[in-house]
C-alpha cells in the first residue's frame, strides 16, 4: 500500500485543493453543495495519479539513476501497464463528460498535455517550465469551471506568475541534484534564478494592482486590508525565495512542512476571506 501511496504520488492530491481556489476569491463558498466538492476533487485527483503513474512508468528507469524510489515496477510487463492505465483513464473521462461536458474538455486537454509533457515537452528548455505552469493554472480553470466562478485578469496572472516561480525552483533542484534525464545543467542556473526572482516580482506587482483598483472595493469590508495581505504575499515570496533552510526541498514538503509558510498562508486566507463582503 505505501508503495502504491508513492506510485500514484496520493500525496500530491494537495495540489489539487487549488480547484478550490476560484471558490475562496470568488466568495461563493456557501453556494456550492458540499457533495459537488467532493466529486469535483475526486475527478481531478484520480486523473492526476493516472497521469503521475504513466509518468513514473515511462522514467522508472532513469529516476532509479537519479534518485531513491519509494515503489518498484516489473518492467517485463510494461505493456500491461499502459492498457489498465488507458481502461483507467477512458473510464474516467466518460464519468466526467456526463458529470460536465466542459469539464470533459479540460480533462481531456489537460491529459493529452501532460502525455505530451512527458513524452517530449519536459526535454525542452523553458517551455517545460511553462508547460508546469500551465497544469496548475489549468486546475483553476477546472474548478472555475466546475463551481460556475468567473476568473478576473490579475487572478489568472498572478497564479500564474506564483506557479512559474515555483516551477522554476522545481528545475533549481534538479540541476543541484544532477539529474541526468533533465535538459539543465549548472550553467543554466543563473538564468533560472532569475527567471525565478522575475516571477516573484510580477506576483507582487499584480497583486499590489489588484489592490489598488477601485473595482475590487465592492467585494471587501476594509479595502486597506488588502495591503496586509499584500505584504503577506511578499514575505511569502521572499521566505520561499531566500530564508528557507532546506532549498531542495520539494514544493510539496515545503506547503504543509514549512512552519513559517504555513502561518504566512494561514494569515492570508483568515483576514483574505474574513475581510469578504460575503459568501
């Protein structure tokens, strides 16, 4: 079971709580039935650890090189593999069209995305860290799409910038770790970083935009809140860029290991939603 836990990264289902983001901003929280949370999450979750499977299938070989495994795989019947992850895969994405045919859509985009991430499009330099970007933004877009949420300009490039940064790092340890199977190698580090520190700014900038625009006071009680959250959203920034101690931790180890994180974002969403006119 704890090999399957890591084979299927179950772990990395976290990563999809941010279909529930469109939600929070969109402060329609008390307007979506609690079951529709659950499937919505449950589609986008068993996608993911079929694409995750595919994706330690096709690299086992090489991450065996680079790195210490938490599962094993018989390669000698490879091929079965493949078959039950299709049959998987085909059995959720008609599950999804009769649930919602635009959330079909993206699935089947976000799929064949991700196939071709790992077949090719992780090999290519820079586009492979626009193409992670891309996943995570388009986890938003599934959830906007699934709880009926409209998506404003500064939301879309803010995540994005936030997500390109974390990318960024993601391609920081890989090169400090050496991995053979990836297209970086050291020299590429200095323009990573600051491709990394440009993403940074660009959040900041965004939402500091976001909160100097006068249409955005109908959602809030105390519009000068929104700086708090703003200076939030640096010291994140900054303690994810510069302070934390271990910087090849892993993206996901860092949300919910990092104490100073943790109470960061824990802050932000208490005075983002309890600031909100309603839900």
């Amino acid at each position: 079971m704890k090999e399957y836990f890591y084979l299927f990264k179950i772990h990395h289902w976290i990563k999809n709580l941010i279909i529930f983001l469109p939600v929070l901003v969109g402060h329609s929280f008390l307007t979506i039935n609690f079951l529709d949370y659950i499937i919505y999450f449950l589609i986008i979750s068993f996608l993911s650890s079929i694409i995750y499977f595919l994706n330690n299938l096709n690299d086992f070989e090489e991450d065996i090189k680079n790195k210490k495994l938490n599962y094993s795989l018989n390669l000698d019947i490879k091929n079965t593999y493949y078959f039950l992850s299709i049959i998987s895969f085909l059995v959720l994405i008609v599950f999804s069209y009769f649930i919602d045919q635009k959330i079909f859509i993206v699935c089947l985009f976000y799929f064949l995305l991700s196939i071709s991430y790992n077949f090719y499009l992780k090999k290519k330099k820079y586009i492979d860290i626009l193409i992670l970007s891309l996943f995570h933004v388009l986890r938003i877009i599934y959830g906007s799409l699934a709880f009926k949420i409209s998506l404003s300009v500064y939301f879309i490039l803010f995540c994005s910038a936030i997500f390109l940064m974390i990318g960024s790092n993601k391609r920081l340890v890989e090169i400090d770790k050496a991995y053979t199977n990836r297209p970086y190698n050291k020299k590429d580090r200095r323009k990573i970083q600051l491709m990394q520190l440009f993403f940074g700014f660009f959040a900041v900038l965004i939402f500091l935009l976001y909160t100097i625009d006068p249409t955005k006071d109908q959602f809030f009680i105390y519009k000068e809140l929104l700086f708090v959250n703003l200076l939030i959203i640096i010291l994140i920034i900054i303690n994810f860029l510069f302070i934390q101690k271990n910087k090849n931790q892993d993206i996901i180890v860092f949300i919910y290991q990092n104490k100073v994180n943790f109470i960061l974002v824990t802050i932000f969403f208490i005075t983002f939603i309890g600031n909100s006119v309603s839900f």
